[in-house]
C-alpha cells in the first residue's frame, strides 16, 4: 500500500510542476530521477512536446498481468518478473518474453501523458525442475543414466531419455528444441516423467 501511496503521490507531484511550466530537467533533478527525449517515448496520443521525467522502477509484463518492479535494470526486471511468476508445470522447460518499459510523465498539448520509455522484449528460460526423489527412496539425489537405444536424431542435435536408478523418474534432453510460440530452433530443454 505504500508503495502506491508514494507512486501516486510522485505522480501527483510531478503533474502539478510540469502543468506550472517548470522544465523535466528541474524537476527529475529535484527529485533524483532521470528524463528521457520525446523520441525515446511512446504513447498512444502521440510524441510528448517536452522531455518525460521518469519515475523509478520498470513495467514488466508478458502480455497477462503489467508489474511494476524496482530493479537498476531492464534485464534485472524482466527475471524478476520470470522468477516470480506462476508458469504452471515446471517439469518442462519453457520460455517466455517479458516487455520491459520506463513509466514517464510528459507535457502533450498541454496535457500531461504517461508514456513508455525503452520498450523492449526479454526472451527468459524457465528451466525444468526435476521432482524429488520417491518418498520411499532413500536417496537425495537422482543418479540418472541414459536409457539404452533412447538416443534419436532431432534436426540439429538429439535427443536423450536417461532414467533415475534410485526411483525411476525418467529425464528427456532435447539439444534441438523448438520455441512453440517464436518457433526459434535450436535451443536446449529438459522434461521429467
């Protein structure tokens, strides 16, 4: 709750001096944030006609759920969004491009628009994780070993089934996997049973 108190105050602070004509400059300094150029920013009402005072953090969404994030930078706030987000079945590797953006404030038409700072896409990997051991097995560990005549041609590389000795979870690697929403080859994953 505080943090959208303190967003909302900010905002509030910054739409008032921007409309009483001081400069982004003046004020992003004030405040110790940055600005960025016109032509750095998007909004759907068009190019602002003065620089946009940035607030702090990044926007990170996936297309479902917009988070605002605190981190120093894009990359950082698109694995932030990764690694805490709910993906479902964990037991296949799978990937997922989160858009990061800049949330800033700038004078259009004499109104005050938000607009998005340095858009871009983020491709993240969400591994695969192996389950545990049985509960009857006694080990910590999986001790996998590959299936005989499991080995099979995949385009450009193979792909591996090898089963746990301990409990029989069986891990498949496939060294020319497919993206399924960018369909981009040649990648690496993993998928238990």
């Amino acid at each position: 709750m505080t943090t959208t108190t303190t967003t909302t105050t900010l905002t509030e602070t910054i739409t008032a001096r921007l409309l009483a004509g001081e400069s982004p400059a003046a004020i992003a300094a004030d405040l110790g944030l940055d600005t960025a150029v016109p032509d750095e920013c998007e909004s759907d009402s068009g190019t602002p006609d003065s620089d946009a005072v940035l607030l702090a953090g990044y926007v990170a969404d996936d297309g479902t759920a917009a988070e605002t994030i605190d981190a120093s930078t894009a990359e950082d706030a698109a694995q932030e969004y990764a690694d805490t987000g709910d993906w479902g079945d964990d037991r296949d590797t799978s990937w997922l491009t989160v858009y990061v953006w800049r949330v800033g404030l700038a004078l259009l038409d004499g109104e005050v628009v938000e607009v998005e700072v340095d858009k871009c896409g983020h491709d993240i990997e969400l591994p695969a994780i192996a389950p545990d051991c049985e509960p009857a097995c006694e080990q910590a560990e999986h001790d996998f070993r590959e299936v005989p005549g499991s080995v099979r041609g995949n385009g450009g590389g193979v792909i591996v089934d090898e089963r746990c000795a301990h409990c029989g979870c069986i891990r498949t690697t496939d060294t020319w996997a497919t993206r399924p929403d960018t369909g981009e080859q040649g990648l690496v994953s993993e998928s238990y049973r």
